[in-house]
C-alpha cells in the first residue's frame, strides 16, 4: 500500500475530503492531535479497529480511546455521560488533553475497549482533527501512531517512519503542540485516579475535586499502562550523575548545553528549563539521539512537578529495560 501524506496548509479542503473518505471507507488516518498524532479509524467498526492493531502490531487486549468532536457523542458511547464529576471535568477541560472512563454502552465494540467493561473518551482540541470528525460525523478511535511500545510521534513524518506503507493517508499539520499524551483519569466515588499523567496535571484537575495516583492492584486494569513503552531502540539511562566516560553516548540534558566534550552527542530538552518546551520536544529530541550513532541514551531528570510529572513517566518507561539506572526504584 502505498502512503500518501497531505499537506493540511497546502489544500485543506482535499485534507480533508482524503481524511473522511478514508474513515467512511473503514480505513485508517493518521491524524495531527493538540498531543501527539493519532491513528484514526471509525470507532464503531470493527474493520477499522482491527486495522488499527494490526498495523500497529498491538496486542488486541489493549484499549484504544475514542475521540469526539461534540458532547452529544459520549451519549452514544456510554450511560453514565451525565455523572456529575465527568461533567464538570468535561465543562472545564474539553476540548483538551484529558481522557476519562467511562462505562462502556452498548454500542462500543469489544476491541475498543480490550474487553474491559469502560471506554475511554477524550475530545480533542485540534482545529484539523475537530473539523474532519465534524465532517464525518461519528466518534473515531485512534491511537498514538506509532508501533507498539515504541516513541509516540509529534510529527507527520514520525507517523510515515513508523507506519510507511501499512496505512493509505497521513495528514500533515505541522509538529503537535504539547508533545506528549493525554492525561488519563477515571471516577471513583467522588476522587479522580490518575492512570496516566500527561498535560492536564495533578495540580489542575485537583481544583475541581480530590484526586488520587492510581495503584495497580495487580489485575489487568489497564494493559496500556505496562512498564516498558515510549521506547526507543537504544539504551536509556535516567541520570543525574553522569557517567565520566561516556564517549559512544549521547546526552539528553535539562537547561544548557554541557558536557559536549564527554559524550558523542548532546541535545536539550528545554535549555531555559521550560517544561512545556520540554514535553514538545520529548519524543522527537529521543527519536533523534536514537536514530544516531550513540550507543546509549543518558538524560538527564527533569522537576516532577506539573507536566515535568508526564515527562518523568514517560522518560521511566523508555529506559525500563535498563536496571542499572539510577532512577530504577521509582518505576512502577
Ligand atoms: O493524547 C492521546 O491520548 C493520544 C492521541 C492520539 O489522542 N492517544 C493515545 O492513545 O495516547 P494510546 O492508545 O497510545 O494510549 C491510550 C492509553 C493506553 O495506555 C490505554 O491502556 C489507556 O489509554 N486506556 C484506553 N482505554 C482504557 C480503559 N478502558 N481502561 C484503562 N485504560 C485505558
Ligand atoms: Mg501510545
């Protein structure tokens, strides 16, 4: 299959058009988002579903969200849309990076959902993906676009180096403006667990109602939340100290440019120790030291404070593989 990429600036109208016609046809789109970029397929059909896994090679019992362009949707998607606090964290943070639970309805297909008895929902705040799902008029499903387990993309040339030749059309937008997920929560009597930390933070979401980090109780409750993921091919090391031989390795470091001299390769995420710079530039600052010729990835820990809180599990699970680093223990 070959992979067309249309530029949204260039013609937004066949934008589009392609992006519709592709979701009507029970194909998949790889779509810009305000986060990361999604792979998009109608939500209610469970051709476009199972597409989505497949050219992801992701494992079927991990649940994809479902976004909306409009609140009437959710009513389509679960019983429980008029449950007070889901509304209030709806009015105040939709359109926007939050993605709640919700008991599943009726209508939600199995796959979406990895057989678990909720369904994850989030309206996007990105004016081309609102205006395509308002011209196809139905919810889509869409993952980060990118292979199982590996660096979300932020651009649409990510979404070509990871799924080139497996999906018909990307739409180019530009990079994404936060750069890494949504933040996933759910309601429990009254509190919000957070399942996933991400740009709608703690801080935030706790001045609407007490929340709560999310503990695994040891069952499969979401799959999607496994150790290792965001992972590029190579080695990472979360570090304060850095190692004093280090020539073969690149350097991901917070605020300004040091240690050139020490390492082969040295980016960094913010050099004014920007959070927000931070997470726009994650996943494709770690997209590039991995495409180099360093054997390893050091970088260098960021304030968990905030979306630094995002960035600081998103950075635990790409060097999960790596038991000797020094940041190990905080894992979950
Ligand atoms: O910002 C985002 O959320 C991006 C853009 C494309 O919208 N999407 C995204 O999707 O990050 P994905 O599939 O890469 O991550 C979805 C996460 C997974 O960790 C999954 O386990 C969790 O949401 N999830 C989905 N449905 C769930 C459910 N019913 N219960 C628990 N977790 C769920
Ligand atoms: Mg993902």
């Amino acid at each position: 299959m070959k992979t067309k990429i249309i530029a949204f600036v260039r013609d937004p109208e066949a934008a589009i058009n392609a992006a519709v016609q592709c979701l009507q046809n029970e194909e998949l789109v790889g779509v810009p988002t305000e986060t990361v970029y999604g792979l998009a397929g109608s939500a209610l059909s469970v051709k476009a579903l199972s597409r989505i896994f497949e050219a992801k090679q992701r494992p079927y019992f991990d649940p994809l969200i479902i976004h909306v362009a409009q609140r009437e949707w959710v009513e389509e998607l679960t019983p429980a849309f008029s449950e007070p606090l889901s509304a209030k964290l709806m009015d105040r943070f939709w359109p926007g990076p939050l993605t709640i639970l919700f008991p599943k309805g009726e209508r939600v297909p199995h796959l979406v959902t990895g057989g678990l008895k909720t369904v994850a929902i989030r309206m996007p705040h990105h004016p081309v993906l609102t205006a395509i799902l308002g011209a196809f008029g139905k919810p889509v499903a869409a993952p980060s676009a990118n292979q199982f387990g590996r660096v979300s993309p932020t651009t649409a040339d990510h979404v070509y180096a990871e799924l080139r030749g497996k999906i018909p059309l990307i739409v180019d937008a530009g990079p994404t403006q936060v750069g890494v997920e949504s933040t996933v929560i759910r309601v429990v009597s009254g509190r919000v667990e957070i399942l996933r930390p991400g740009p709608v933070t703690e801080e935030m979401l706790r001045e609407v109602c007490p929340t709560r980090e999310w503990r695994k109780s040891g069952k499969i409750e979401a799959p999607g939340q496994s150790a290792s993921h965001y992972a590029p091919k190579k080695p990472v090391h979360i570090s304060a100290s850095l190692p004093e031989n280090a020539e073969t390795a690149a350097l991901l470091c917070w605020g300004p440019i040091h240690s050139t001299d020490r390492f082969r390769l040295v980016r960094s995420l913010s050099e004014e120790r920007n959070l927000h710079e931070a997470a726009h530039q994650l996943f494709a600052l770690l997209r590039e030291l991995d495409q180099s010729d360093a054997t390893e990835i050091y970088v260098e820990p960021v304030p968990e404070e905030g979306i630094g809180k995002a960035i600081m599990n998103r950075l635990r699970r790409a060097s999960h593989k790596n038991a000797d680093s020094a940041d190990n223990e905080k894992k979950r």
